[in-house]
C-alpha cells in the first residue's frame, strides 16, 4: 500500500501571507479581512499596496512573517486597524491615532465641509476652537483650509492633547495650533469665530452593544455621552453661547436622531440654528449655529 505523499508547508511569499491574513481576519469577523491584511502586511513589510499588488511571490523572511502574524493577532482581536498602525488618514492627511484617542471617521469630514461652506473668507484671519480635540483632526484640517487662522483645541486627555501637538508639528501647523487640556470650556476665554467640536454622543447603556473595535479599544470618555447621549451638549451649549464671536459660526456633530434636541439646548443658550450636514450614508451628522440676533 502506498504511502501518502507529505505535503511540504507553502513557501511564504506575499500572496500565501495575504491568503492566510483574510482566511484568519474573516473567521474573526473583521468587516473588509481583504483590505485590512494588505494594510497589515504592507505595514510590516514597510512597503505600500503596490509591492503587494506587483510582486505577491516575492518571499518573505523569518523576521517579516513573525512580524505579520504579530499585526495580524492584533487585528483578529479587533483592535482598530487605525490603532496598529499607528495612523489613520483624515481630509486627504495622515494623523497619529493612539489608544487615548478616538479614531478619526470619514463622516466627520461632512463637519469639515459644513464649516468651510459657511465661511465667507477663507483668508481672513481667523480664530479657531475645537472642543474635545482628540487627534487634532478636526482643527488641523480646518487651518490647512484657513492659511491665516489660528486654533485652540481642548481635551480634558492629557494624552490626547499630545497626540493632537504631534499631528500639529507633523502637518507644519505647530506655529498656528496650541493645545490645552481643559473640561470643556471651564478654563476658556475670549471670543472665537468658529468653534467646532465632536463630543461624546453615545447613550450608556449602548456602547457594549457597538462594534468591538470601538466598544473595547476606543477611550470610554470619548464615546459616553451619559444615559440619553446628550450630557456633553449640555455642558457645550453654554460654553459655546459665551465664547462664540457676534459673527462667529459654531459647527457640532451629533448622534443619529439628537438633533432636535440638540438645537433645543443650543437654542437656549443663544445660539441660533442654520441647517444640519448629511454624512456619507445620507444622515445628519453635524448642525451649524450662528449667534441669535437679538430683535
């Protein structure tokens, strides 16, 4: 009787470590295993897509797929792809993401477009502040827009704040963007032509329910915005009422139905509602408020 033949373990080359990254991504249940391996093993072959794509027999030594299978169980416990490699690219620039913060969404550009849309000069010299900063992402993308404005960002996360000033120095906009850490707008003066800010909108008793690479690796305190999602609003409405300029343009992104609420509390600070900002999928994400004129 013959012997089964032995089959020798495939040779690992780029296309075998592709293969085996979705098959083990997929069975994790990682929404696009495909995308995320390539990103993965680019990331440890510090190439781009395009040595993946061009040259999937090239062999990979020892180190290099010890260093893949490292990302790639990084990734099937679903820790946040932006987290592992340690950037994530927001209005076409790259940004630092960490742990400490929150992992900057496409659909928060729509906060990008809305405030620009209602920004008569982008020349002008501007002042700018942004409320839980994070990142930075939202006032860097926002000065790389305004070339003679200045920004403040806040966040109560020393580590975040430092996050936000290493993305500052990294686009070239340390000279224009400081950053303070603060609750809010407790410790913030003077007057500001355009505030912004993406505070934690989530009803507690929700977040488990998201998806794990947000409910496990995204900072609590930037998801959490108390039993009915709104508590940030109502400590941002007031602050934003007293710090917003005469002619100042104040942009928010809020959660999927808030927004009626929303306007409420800011109305009652002062503040007079313009029109909400459609995401990617069609839904108000962000709603602009001028100063109420007084008749």
């Amino acid at each position: 009787m013959a012997q089964p033949q032995r089959q020798e373990p495939l040779t690992p080359t780029i296309r075998v470590a592709i293969e085996d990254a979705t098959r083990r991504l997929a069975l994790a249940g990682v929404l696009n295993p495909r995308r995320d391996a390539r990103l993965l093993i680019a990331h440890a072959l510090g190439a781009g897509i395009e040595l993946l794509l061009g040259y999937p027999e090239r062999e990979l030594s020892d180190e290099q797929s010890r260093e893949i299978a490292t990302l790639v169980g990084e990734r099937e416990k679903r820790r946040p792809i932006a987290q592992i490699l340690g950037r994530r690219e927001f209005w076409s620039r790259e940004f630092a993401v960490t742990a400490d913060t929150l992992d900057p969404r496409p659909d928060s550009e729509s906060l990008i477009e809305a405030a620009l849309a209602h920004i008569p000069n982008r020349n002008a010299a501007l002042s700018v502040l942004d409320f839980g900063t994070g990142t930075g992402c939202l006032l860097l993308a926002l000065l790389s827009e305004l070339p003679h404005s200045r920004g403040l960002g806040v966040d109560i996360s020393v580590a975040a704040c430092d996050v936000a000033r290493k993305n500052a120095y990294g686009l070239g906009f340390e000279s224009r963007a400081t950053f303070a850490v603060g609750d809010w707008g407790g410790e913030v003066s003077g007057s500001f032509d355009v505030i912004v800010a993406n505070p934690p909108y989530i009803p507690s008793n929700e977040i488990a329910s998201l998806e794990p690479e947000v409910s496990r690796f995204e900072p609590k305190a930037a998801l959490d915005g108390g039993e009915d999602g709104l508590d940030a609003y109502r400590r941002l409405a007031p602050d934003i009422g007293r710090l917003l300029a005469d002619a100042g343009l104040a942009v928010v992104e809020i959660g999927i139905g808030q927004e009626m609420e929303v306007n409420g509390l800011f109305e009652a600070a002062g503040l007079r509602p313009i029109c909400g900002q459609r995401d990617l999928a069609g839904k108000i994400r962000c709603l602009i408020f001028h100063r109420r004129r007084e008749s």
